[in-house]
C-alpha cells in the first residue's frame, strides 16, 4: 500500500537536516545514512550519499532521474554470489564447442548428444527388487 498523497513524501527530518547544512556550507562529503525508506526529493539533487545496505555502505550521488524513488532501491541488499562451479564449467565447455567447429571427420567431445533417431531406448533391468 502506498503513502496517503495529502501527507506527502516521507523523508527522514535528520537526513533534511544534513541536506540543509551541508547546502549552506558547500562541503562535498558524502552525506552517511540508515534511512533506506526516505524518498528521494529535489532538493536532494547532486548530493552524494552513503547508504546502508544492512552490511557495508553503497556511494550514491542523486541525479534527477531518481527524484520520487526511496533511497533503498539503489543500495542492494543482496548480492549474487555467481552459480555452483559445475554449472560455470558445463557453460564454459559449452561456448568452447560452438565457437570452434570440429574439423571434417573428427570425433565428438565426450559431452556432446547424438542427434535423436526417434527409437525409445530401452531400459537395462526390471523395476522388480532383487
């Protein structure tokens, strides 16, 4: 659910505080912060923040384009660590075997699939225990 539009956008007082004092004085360090639900407003804009991700601070610097947003959005809190070192192998092998052709009469590698005849292979066994 959405914010009531007569209460307007929430921004946290400390953080309009921090704004208006650094504005008045013209330093240029970032301004550090905890509120990922503040909404971004234009006054906000060319001001550089650190925000908290739950672990370490992101660098922001506001641009125009981000007026009306929450300061959270742009401070990712998960971070993807990549797939399992299996998956990256059976990828690599992959590219390796469609961007060098085989040679004319050349065996294919050991991953490779033959090209379906559309007989059912049968299976080895019975599904009885033994």
């Amino acid at each position: 659910m959405s914010r009531s539009v007569w209460k307007g956008p929430f921004v946290d007082p400390s953080l309009i505080k921090k704004v208006e004092k650094q504005k008045n004085k013209g330093a240029s360090t970032p301004i550090k912060t905890w509120s990922r639900k503040s909404t971004i407003i234009p006054e906000f804009v060319g001001i550089s923040f650190l925000i908290h991700n739950g672990k370490k601070f992101i660098p922001i610097k506001i641009s125009e384009e981000m007026v009306g947003h929450k300061l959270g959005e742009f401070s990712p809190t998960r971070q993807f660590a990549g797939h399992t070192p299996a998956d990256k192998k059976a990828a690599a092998d992959a590219a390796a075997s469609i961007s060098a052709p085989a040679a004319p009469g050349a065996k294919k590698p050991a991953g490779t699939i033959a090209p379906a005849t559309g007989a059912i292979p049968k299976e080895k066994g019975s599904d009885a225990k033994k």
